[in-house]
C-alpha cells in the first residue's frame, strides 16, 4: 500500500520544500511540482537526505543540515585573483555575479566575484552555499518504488 510507506532507499521522493538561509528564503518548490528524486542515491544533499528516512505521505518536518553534510565549508583554495586586463568590458565586475570560466583544459566552471580590487577581481570557485547552515521546511507529497530502470540510471523518469 502506498499510503503505508515509509521513506527508504531505492524509493521515488516527491517533496514539496522551503529553504531558508540566513532566516532568508532562497529556494522553494514549486506549486503542484514537488521535487523527485531516488532516496539513497546521492541525488540530494546528504544531511537532508538522512533526515528524510521514514517519513510517510503528508509528513512534515524542519530540517537544519550544517555545512558538512550540505555543500561543505568554504574552501580557501578555491579562490583566485585574475588581472581586470583578462575580463571582457561587457561583464560587471560587481560582487556577486556568476561568471562561466574556462580552464586550460577547457573545463567549465562557475565562479561568483568575492571582490573587486584596484588591478584584480577575486574569483570563488566554491558552492554559493558552501559554508552555510541550511533550514529546510519538508512535506512529503508521494512515495513509489523506483522502477528498474530508473534504478539503473539512478534518477527519476517521466511516466
């Protein structure tokens, strides 16, 4: 019976949720489209993922996940100064903007400018969440078995 399952791996999630950071809300789902994952899986944050197991359809909970078992601590590595000379005129050197960078492999990373300097602009390479305590609100809209195939690829498929 579906009503009477309880969350547990290799089941299909669908959360309706609210994210708080810094008593700021910065993330929700959205009416009427949960969020779907594969619990056990990896799909989601670990903390967040723990504290779902064995809740039910129509169960809610608060969720406070600490920045280890979230997007982890900020990394001071992660972090680089680049002249103002190598960005193009067309991108604000403002803090706070996303840029897409390029490595010498060719690798697409996203960074977020830390800092603007008189010569350099500070790059963090790190998760936007990295280092934060996250609060989540929770309820639990369904719960399915995966199907074998979704099993395999290790993520939710459309019906």
């Amino acid at each position: 019976m579906a009503d009477d399952l309880k969350i547990q791996d290799d089941q299909v999630v669908s959360m309706d949720y609210i994210l708080h950071v810094n008593g700021e809300k910065i993330d929700e789902s959205q009416a009427g489209a949960p969020l779907e994952f594969i619990q056990g899986k990896g799909n989601i944050i670990p903390g967040l993922e723990r504290a779902l197991y064995g809740m039910g359809v129509g169960e809610s909970k608060s969720v406070i996940v600490e920045p280890a078992d979230g997007y982890g601590e900020v990394d001071k590595t992660l972090f680089a100064h680049v002249p103002k000379s190598q960005f193009p005129t067309n991108i604000p050197l403002e803090t706070g903007v996303e840029l897409q960078v390029h490595d010498k492999d060719g690798t697409t990373r996203i960074a977020y400018i830390n800092s603007v300097e008189a010569d350099s602009v500070r790059l963090d390479f790190n998760h936007p969440l990295a280092g934060k305590e996250l609060h989540f609100d929770v309820t639990i809209a369904a719960l399915r078995p995966a199907t074998k195939i979704e099993l395999t690829r290790r993520h939710v498929h459309e019906s």
